[in-house]
C-alpha cells in the first residue's frame, strides 16, 4: 500500500440567504426547518426584511 499523508480538514461555514413569505416569524421558522431539516449542525436566523429609502440632500456633507 501506498504511504498517505495525513490531511488536515478544516471548517468552513456558507450562509444562504432566501427571501419568502410568510404571516408570521414562527411560520417563517417552521418553513425554514421544512427546506433545511432538524440537524443540530444547522442554525437558523429569521430576519423580517424591508425595504427603505434613504433620500439625501444634494449639499449633504461628506465628512
């Protein structure tokens, strides 16, 4: 047999955000958990998303 290095694996964490709808954050959680399952490995964080507009002066200044 040949002789194999051992590698060294490291961690690495990918953070998806999908937009979709629903009435509340509990439903929001629960349909989060439908797509992605239970494992204890998988953190979900719910974030109401918005829309704002943020209109400036045209003299505004920039220091």
């Amino acid at each position: 047999m040949a002789n194999k290095e051992k590698v060294e694996l490291k961690q690495y964490r990918a953070v998806i955000t999908i937009p979709f709808a629903a009435p509340d954050r509990e439903t929001a959680q629960k349909r989060a958990r439908e797509q992605y399952g239970n494992s204890p490995d998988i953190k979900i964080k719910i974030q109401e998303q918005t829309v704002a507009w943020l209109t400036l002066p045209d003299a505004a200044p920039t220091a």
